[in-house]
C-alpha cells in the first residue's frame, strides 16, 4: 500500500514538474493549416490588402484566361477614361468579334460607365471591343500593348494579352497568380468595386435603339442559388472550349479581403473549388497589425538603408512603417514567427520600401515603409542670400567661454605677482647710487661744481673761521668740517 502511494506521489511529482518544462517550438509548417483538395488545374487564394497568399496550387502554369480577360480591359478604362465619355461602335466591334453578345450595332453610341456594366457583368465582347478601340485613340493594337504593358507593371510574369476580351487564341495566355494581382489591383477601385458586386443592369435607349438593354451578373455565386456565397462582393466567369471554366471571386469577411481564381476546371468545379477554398481561407486566418518591434526593425537608425538609397543622407525626413501595416497569420502564428525581407524601391518620397514576409515558405503580405521628406540637410556651401534673412540660433559656446575665462585668469594672476615683486624690491639689485654713478662716469666741470656748491649753500650755511690772507697759510684746522673738494673751493671764491 506504501510502495502504491509513493509511486502515485513520484507520478504527481513528475507531471507537475513536465508541466514546467518549455513547449517544444512548433515549425512554421506545422502552424500552416492543412487545404483542402480541388480539382481546378490552378487555384490561389490572396489577401487583398496585403498580397498574402492563404493557398496554391500550380499558381505559375500558364493557361487560357477566357474572359476574366475583361477585368484588366475595365481596370485600364477606368484609369484612362472618363465614365462619361462617349463610346461609339466601329464597324470592326460589331464584325470582327463572337461569342457572347448584348446586340450592339454600327453607329451606336453609350456612356463608357453603361458599358463597362455591359463588360463586367454580361461578358459581351462586342462592348469589349468598343471600350479598347474607345481607350486606345481608335486603334485596338494599341490599347493591346496598354494591357501588356500594365501586366509588367504589377509584376505579371506569364501573361500576355492579345485581344480585350478573351476570345480564343494561341498566344493569349496568363497564370492564376498573374490574374490575382490583375484582380488586386482593379479592386482598389472604388467604381470597379461598385460594378463588379452589382447583380443586375440595364442600358437605356441610344440614338440608334428605342428598347432598354437589361442583363444580369453572370456569377452565381452573387445570386440565389446553390453557389450563392454570402460574402461575396463580385467577380469575373469565363468559358471557352480551350480554357474550360476559368473563375475570378471577390469575398469580405472579418477585415479580410480574398481574391480567389480558378482555371481549367471542368463544369461546376469552378463554384465548388472556390467556395471551398474561400472557407478554407476566412476559418483559418487572421488579419492583424504589426509594428517595427514585431518585423525586427529599426527604421530610423543610420544603418537601417543601404548608402545609394539612404534619404537620410539628404535631409531629416521621418520613416514609419505604412499606415495599414498589416499581416495575414494562421490562427495559430504569432508575428515572433515572421521572417521579413527588405526590398528598396529607390524613390524620394511616398513608399520607398516594402517589407515582404514570410512564414515558413508562405508569403503571408508585403509591409509598405514610407518617407516623408523634411528640412534639407546643409552642404557646406553658404546659403543664398534672401529676402528677409533670419538669424540662426546657434548653441552656446560653453567650451570656449571656460577656455577664454581661464586664460584670463592666468594672466591676472601673473600680473599680480609683477607688481608683488615690484612692490616689496625683490627685483631690486645692489648697485651704486645714481649721483656715484654719474660722477664715476662724467667728469665734473666748473660750472656744474658751481651750480652745486650753490645748492649746497642754500641747504646749509658755511661757517668761517679765521681765515688768513693770501700770504698767511692756511691752517688744517680751519678746513675741518668741509668734507668735499666742492665746499674748499667755493671757499677760496
């Protein structure tokens, strides 16, 4: 009974202790939720906001978009039309085009507004037409190079386009992952956003056609039905024979924004896969904010941008991490699991870098870093007289001013010990008087002996005593008291 309770108190013991123990670190692949399969050729699942990518399958391989086609000819009308201009149908829209049709013709004329409506939501390739001849200065060639051109520019790879519509053609290729930044970047557009979720439309009558033109959105998954998809706010069908079902969707839920494409999928598959894989994306990720601190950065330190592309070099501007710094995680991630990369993208101002994230091998977004350009930094050189000049504030010299004072001090301090020395006859020699020093050097003439005999007389009086003619001697005893040469002979004056 000993032997149970002790062995029941160690496995207590035991437990309580593992339970102190560190958690094993869990792999990025490990926090990445498992996809479900599809059957489309090609799938990809991206975040709008922050180009995240939730989930890929063959997003590289090149296929025949059919007329998801028609989502770069509105992106490229709404950047370089009005919706008020005027399209007018050519002779080639109407006779060089087939397929799906609203039933245009020759000479007639909409807004561009009704017939990116007519493009978006019908399909009519007819309007396609009319809209890139409309938006290429008449010539179709040249609005063809517009949408190649614009591919480059988001970073397209597979693509290339030879026709606005989509209709069949051995050259006319692109990629799921192509056709999501195509798609991402139309979404930013507020117009687009309006016509892509609108369920139904109707062209008034024109100058050539009394009746109303109405037509509804081809996307099942906007309307009743059983593809309806409650969060989704647009998209883009096509079809052809070569392409099979290709399918461009547009969903919002919980801040996300998904962008989901599918290409050569067989019937039906096209809604299924992308209903799958929108649910996949909204259940097992999460959209949050992230900080310098969060991406190991350190945006304001000297060494933080490479020396050719350092604004700092320039002026004192600020560099701060993009407003919507933002991240795509699996549910279960945290950003300590990030791996960021910087890449510069060279310009003055505005965003001039990105920080692309990685979890694992999943791209999870891209981070913008922004400049704002400040004070000019000066150059050495002397600035150009101006109007109304001010007077720079400049810093007190404190080092100076203590140098300046202590010099100062010396110098009194060794004046003083001047005058000391002075004062009390240190530097005084033992030398012979002046009056000595004057008569060793000069010899004394008759008239300087009596002008001093003369002083001599007004300072003290002579006493004479007997003094004898010129025959008498003198006595020695009559010159005592007179003790130089000059008293005797101003005497025998």
């Amino acid at each position: 009974m000993k032997i149970k309770k002790r062995l029941h108190t160690f496995l207590l013991i035991t437990l309580a202790y593992a339970s102190l123990l560190p958690a094993a670190v869990t792999s990025a692949e490990e926090l990445w939720p498992a996809a479900p399969d599809v059957q489309s050729a090609s799938a990809i699942v991206m975040e709008a906001d922050t180009g995240a990518i939730l989930y890929e399958k063959d997003i590289h391989a090149q296929h025949y978009p059919a007329s998801i086609t028609k989502i770069m000819t509105t992106l490229l009308a709404l950047e370089n039309g009005s919706l008020q201009d005027t399209v007018t149908f050519s002779y080639d829209s109407i006779n060089k085009v087939e397929g799906t049709r609203i039933g245009m013709i020759e000479n007639e004329q909409i807004t561009l507004e009704q017939a990116l409506y007519a493009v978006m939501l019908a399909s009519s390739n007819e309007v396609a037409y009319a809209v890139a001849e409309h938006i290429g200065g008449g010539n179709i060639d040249n609005f063809i190079r517009m949408m190649n051109e614009k591919a480059a520019v988001l970073g397209c790879t597979e693509t290339y386009f030879a026709n606005p519509h989509g209709l069949p053609d051995d050259s006319h290729v692109t990629s799921v992952h192509d056709m999501a930044l195509i798609s991402q970047e139309a979404y930013k557009s507020a117009t687009f956003r309006t016509i892509t979720k609108t369920i139904s439309y109707k062209i008034p009558a024109t100058n050539l056609t009394a009746e109303e033109r109405p037509f509804a959105n081809h996307h099942s998954m906007l309307k009743r039905g059983p593809y309806q998809y409650a969060y989704c706010t647009g998209g883009k069908t096509g079809y052809t024979n070569a392409a099979r079902n290709t399918l461009v969707t547009f969903a919002e839920k919980n801040g996300m924004k998904l962008i989901c494409v599918v290409m050569q999928a067989e019937e039906s598959y096209h809604y299924k896969d992308t209903i799958a894989l929108l649910d996949y994306g909204f259940n097992n990720f999460k959209k949050i904010p992230v900080t310098e601190s969060d991406l190991g950065l350190q945006l304001s330190s000297n060494g933080f941008f490479p020396i050719k592309n350092n604004p700092l070099s320039k002026d004192n501007g600020k560099i701060v991490l993009g407003s919507q710094a933002q991240l795509v995680l699996p549910n279960q991630a945290t950003p300590v699991n990030i791996v960021p990369a910087i890449q510069f993208t060279g310009g003055d101002s505005g965003q001039i870098a990105t920080v692309s994230c990685k979890l694992g091998e999943h791209f999870v977004g891209n981070v913008p870093i922004n400049y704002t350009p400040g004070k000019q930094k000066t150059t050495g050189k002397p600035p150009e007289a101006s109007a109304n000049p001010k007077k720079e504030s400049r810093p007190f010299p404190v080092k100076k001013v203590l140098l300046l004072s202590l010099i100062a001090l010396c110098l009194l301090g060794f004046l003083l010990v001047i005058l000391y020395c002075v004062r009390n006859g240190i530097f005084e020699a033992d030398l012979p008087s002046k009056r000595q020093h004057e008569s060793a050097e000069k010899p004394k003439t008759r008239h300087h002996k009596r002008h001093k005999t003369r002083k001599n007389k007004k300072a003290r009086p002579t006493v004479r005593k007997s003094v004898g003619t010129s025959k008498t001697p003198r006595l020695k005893s009559e010159f005592e008291g007179f003790d130089e040469l000059d008293d005797i002979e101003d005497i025998t004056e």
